[in-house]
C-alpha cells in the first residue's frame, strides 16, 4: 500500500459535476489499495468573486480579514468534494487548513508554512478514511487564519506529502504535463516524461507556470518526488526527480518564454561602489520585482546599468528611478516595452559549453536581433522583440531537435 | 461606557451596500461611546447557495460536512463587514464561531451551545475594536466545526451576550419589532414596546416567526434583556424584558396565528392506559412534531383523540398511525387539512377568567366555527377553517381594540 497526496487546481473542481469526477479518480486510487489525501483549491471563479465583494466594501481591505474571506473558497471545495466522495460510497473526512494542523507565520496574504503537525491526518488515514484538505491555508501558533499566496495549494500539496512521508505527489492541472516549450508558441512542442528540480525550477521563474518556484523548492529541499498531469484524461504526466547522473547528458529539456517585458537603461552611472545598490534598493522598496540584471564593464568612469521587468511596473519603475538617477550622477534613462525572454534551460549546460553559441547562432541565421543576455548554470536567457519572439521560439525548438527528444551531447 | 451585542439577519447584510450600511450603524454606536460586538449572519440567499451546491454532489450529504460548508457563509460575512468597518476608519476584527470561544456538542446541523469562553472578544474590546462573531456556528471540544440550526444566529448573539455580560443585546432585523399581530393579516396591527419573555414565547410558538422560541428561552434563563429592532431606518424596536407586576394588568397582548396546518383525530380509542402514549410514541420515532393534542372525557370506554401538525407532515402521520390504530384497537382514523390556529397571548390571563368566554363570544358573533381548543396560563389557542382565518383574526383585533393598546382590565 503507497501513499498518495494529489491536489486539484481550482479548474479540476470548477463545477459540481467536475467534483464527482474528482471523487471518482481518488476512489479508483484508493480502490488500488492506495492511502489517499488530497488537496483542493477553490472552485474556479470563487476566489475572485470573493476578491470582487471585498473591493466593493473596501478599496483597500485589510490583510487579516481578506485572508478570513478567501479561506472560504477551500473550505467549500473541501465539504462538496467529501461530499461527493459519501455518495459514491467512500469514507472521506474534510479538513480546514488548520484542522490538518498547518502551522504558519503571521504575513497574511503571503503567509509560509512554518510547521505541519498531521495528527488529524494520521488517525483518519489509519482509520480508512479519504481525507482531504483545503489548500492554500493555515492558521498561526495564535489561531489566526492565514493563505499562502499565489501557487499556496501546491504548496499544501507538496508540504504535506513531505510531512506525511507521501509515495508520491500528485498535482492534476488542466495540462498533460510540463512541455518542451509553450504548445501555443510551438505546436510540436512535446511533453516530458521527467524533469530534474533544478530545470523545473528554471522553467518556472522563466515563464513557464505550470507551477510556483516556491513549491518547487520547497519539494527539492525536501526531496518530494511529485508529478504534474492532467485532471481531464488518463496520460501519464510529468515527474519531477531529483537529479541522477544520466541526466547530466541532458543539454537542453526545454526552453520557456515570457512575455509583455520591459526594460530600463540607467546610462553613465558612475562607477564607484554604491550606486548600484542605490538603484535596485530604490526599486526594492517601490516593491517592483525586477528579472534580468545587466551591466557590462565601464568605460571612461562610467557603465550602463540594465534589467528588464514586467510592462505593467515600467511606469512606476521610472518614476521610482527618476530621482536616483539625479542623485547619483547617472547621464540619463531610457526605457523601452515590447520585449520578451526566451530561456534554454538543461542540466548539461553545467558540463558542456558552447550551447550559448549555438543559441545566438540559431537567433542569428533567423536575423533576429539579441538586446540583452544573461546566463545561469543550467540556462541561458535572451531579451528579444516581442514581435519575433513565436519565431525565435520556433527556431530554437527545432534547431535543437526538441520535437524529438531532449538535445543531448 | 455600555457594551451592545448587535446581530444583523442575512436580509441586513444581503449585498455589499448593505453591508457597508451596517457599517455605519455600528460605527454610530462606537462612537456614541460604546462597546460594540456584532453577530452577523450569512448573506440572504448564500445558505441556501450552498445547499444547493451540495445537493448537487449527494442526495444525502453527510451533516459533519454540511456544517464545514455552511459555516463558509457567516465567515464570508464577518470578513466582509470588517473591511467595511475598516474603510470607514473603525478599528473591527471578525472571529469564527471557533476564534470567538463558542464550544457546542457534536450534534452536527442543529448543535446545543455547551459554553462560550469569550477570551478573545473581550481582549479586543479592550483594544478599542469593533468585534465581528460569526453567528450560526460553533466547534466542538475536538475543534470539529458545527452549525446550530435554525434561528443559530440568534442565540449566538443572546448566548454572548450573556457570555461578556453585555447591557443591552439589539436583533436587527427587516420588521420594526414585534406587533399585536402579523400586519400582513390586520393592516392596523401595532408595534409593541414591549413584551415579557414568557409573552415572546407564546407568540413565537404559536407562529409568530420573528425569533425561534430556542434563543428566547436562552434569553430567559440567563436573564438577557433583547430589543427587535429595524435595520432599514431608526424606528425603535420592541423591547423583550422580564416580567414586571404592571404587566399583570395586560391581559391580551398581542395575537398569533398558524397557517398550513392539520389535524388528526384517532377515534374511539380504547379508554385504558398506554393507548395516548403509543399514539404519540410513534408519532415522536418518526420525528414529526405535533402542535395542539386534545383529548375529550371517555364515553362508553373510548375516547377521541385529536392533534394539529403541519399539513407537509400529514401523509406522513397518517401512514405511522395506520398499523398503531389496528394495534391498539382504535375504531379509526379521519384527517383534515385546511385548518388554521389563532392564538391570543397575554400574561395577565394567569390572574383574569373570562377571556376564553370572551374569545368564543367574538367568533361566534362572526359566525366562525371552532374546531378544537387549546389553553395554557397565558394563550388561548382555537383551530379555525384557514379559509376564515384573516376575518377570524381582524375581528378578534378589534374586538379587544388592540390596535388602540394592550386588552387590559
């Protein structure tokens, strides 16, 4: 007998006839002889109905009582799907994030788990029972109800599986799995049977959300094997692994994109210690993420300073930067949207070099134009017009045989 | 410094500009310089959302998990009603049932309130905060969540404000207060200033729905003093008080009606001991709730017994005494629907004879034949073709002139 968690995504559960079928896939897997605990988010459309009512009492509502609000949304995903589970014949007992002893700090909205006491769960496991918690909730050491934050029901998932020592994890979106690129960008884009941590990780901050960063790591630290598939049919998913060595051979799994960038150019920064902190400590505390970093070595006593970020802070970046600029004795700013990323990410990147040059080579025989470069371990990132970026993508899709199969050496 | 419980009905709090209206009520007695602990419940039409939802998983859904669900409407509403106090510049808190210390029994779906540890709410009343309690639900001493059934929101509120010793425990609601009779029946009825509990629960009993008899009792035993009042204007409200001497001389305070009902007569039943109870036994197994019995003097060895219940109930009673009847060697069983019960209520009929003469009088003189009657200290209850019940009930109105006053003699 294995131990399964396996969460649902808000669109699995979207409608009550989608919840029977949930509880139909949890029975084929405890029929198996499987324990099962599964983790549910809200309904689809639920958690921004909710945010909707909230904005028509208070335009900016408090952190603590938003939290009391949205943890609804879980909660009655939790009853309906236990219900469900009854009336086809199962044992199933529904928790709240509390109930199933998730213990977090205090930051409501973007609450981290601190501890998980399963307790609760043990007992009903052992008794025979399906159990199965809300997502993307807890409660502080002080009782007060939390959320997690964007990508929090993964999170439960994969944290409790860590915490209940789980066979397996299993997170049912509405996708096959994780892809070699975007499907919609490049139709012969090709599902991976499996993926290290690491390149999930990297897919992830580069565009590609099937999942949050933050459940990945947290799935790497403590080694949660879990696997990404499909609510809505029958294909065997995605496995996310730790890394073994055969992998090493892998240069390229995928390349992930992310679109409506932007960049800014913060022109003759003086080059003494300082300034750069002044710039990226003004964005900081504006509260803008910023992606991409540049700068290029200095010439006369002054270098240009560049990153990119999303379109929709680039206004609000520049009127944060304005007064820096002035202050530290920069020449000027420019800044400029319609760009995009296109990232190349494979763990044999670490012990085989020259990928970059074929990437820029690729890119160039197609005359597309590279603004900005930035690499990693087990990846190399590109800024490109946006207008050029489902070529670029293309391009590289099939110049390294993606399509096909991994780019090995 | 006084310290109000309010609680506001879910037509109150049954859209975002409502909510922010009882925002604003509550913000006028804070800054009128009291303590304020408001009790909401969940917005009209969510619970019976909810239900529906379930009902569309399971025919028969399992009560724990319906109490999981239908504590989600109550919290939505206290989150949302502590933004709208917060946008307003009020310092508000909202708990659960579970935050606020409501302890109940694990009678899922109609819980008994065990006891209230109000520790929260008076820290937070210490700080100066509106305190936000969600009415309906409580937890078990294993933190199992639980509902408390019809009228819950109610006897939250009067249970703590018993809890937190509160001066004065205000029910908001969509009627001014509670009248001499229901105005929809007698156009000229009138809004009492006041009622004793024991008036309050002979009124509710006998279907006058403005509270459930549970949170009046509640209210009774611990000495609470109440006020139904108008969330849609400032009207004052009826106030629901101990007994005093004064009322001794109010003999008929107010009339009560019951529509929809039934009745039952078991004919010819043997005059021998256990007859009454198997009736009623049987009745009571099959959890159907009788209203009036009446059962004449014997004659010949045998007796009629009759009894009231509602008339959905009526099929249902008559195929559980079917075998009852042949067992305990009745002569046979006849049914009516199509009935009403009018009820006169006043305290002063304890120390005044006469007034049941007075009644018959008075329907007599309209021509309106009695059915069955029925008396305790302080009502007179009569069974009446529903068909006559208006006329039956502007009569009895205006011939003890209780649109002027109180019938007092």
């Amino acid at each position: 007998m294995a131990l399964f968690v396996q969460k649902y995504g808000g669109t699995s559960v979207g409608n009550t006839e989608r919840i029977r079928r949930v509880a139909q896939r949890v029975i084929e897997t405890q029929r198996a002889g499987h324990g099962v605990v599964v983790v549910v988010s809200a309904m689809s459309g639920v958690t921004d109905g909710l945010i909707k009512l909230a904005r028509e009492v208070a335009p900016d509502p408090p952190e603590r009582e938003l939290d009391v609000l949205l943890a609804t949304g879980e909660q009655t995903t939790i009853a309906l799907l236990a219900m469900a589970l009854h009336a086809a014949g199962a044992r199933a007992v529904s928790l709240t994030g509390a109930q199933a002893g998730i213990v977090t700090d205090g930051v409501h909205t973007k609450a981290k788990i601190a501890n998980i006491t399963p307790k609760q769960v043990h007992r009903l496991l052992d008794d025979g029972a399906v159990v199965i918690v809300a997502g993307f909730q807890g409660q502080t050491m002080e009782g007060q109800i939390t959320t997690l934050g964007r990508g929090g029901s993964d999170l439960t998932a994969i944290a409790l599986a860590a915490a209940v020592n789980a066979d397996l994890c299993q997170i049912f979106t509405d996708v096959d799995g994780v892809y070699t690129c975007d499907p919609r960008l490049v139709p012969d884009a090709r599902k991976l049977d499996e993926i290290s941590y690491e390149e999930m990780l990297e897919m992830a901050s580069s565009g590609s959300k099937v999942m949050q960063s933050r459940s990945v790591e947290f799935a790497k630290k403590f080694g949660v094997r879990f696997e990404v598939r499909n609510s809505f049919n029958n294909n065997p998913g995605t496995m996310i692994v730790e890394e073994t060595p055969s992998m090493e051979s892998v240069v390229i799994r995928g390349i992930s994109v992310e679109k409506n960038q932007a960049k800014v150019t913060v022109a003759g920064v003086p080059d003494r210690p300082g300034t750069a902190a002044a710039i990226f400590n003004a964005l900081a505390e504006a509260h803008l993420v910023i992606d991409m970093i540049v700068q290029n070595v200095s010439a006369h006593g002054a270098t240009d300073v560049s990153f990119t970020l999303n379109k929709d802070d680039l206004a609000r970046a520049q009127a944060t930067l304005e007064p820096v600029v002035a202050r530290i004795g920069a020449a000027g700013m420019s800044a400029q949207d319609g760009i995009a990323k296109l990232s190349v990410v494979g763990i044999g990147m670490r012990s085989h070099s020259g990928i970059a040059a074929k990437l820029f080579d690729c890119l160039g025989q197609g005359g597309i134009n590279i603004q900005m470069i930035s690499t990693s371990e087990i990846k190399i990132a590109v800024v490109l017009d946006e207008s050029r970026l489902a070529e670029a993508t293309q391009r590289t899709h099939a110049y390294f045989g993606l399509n096909e199969g991994a780019y090995t050496v």
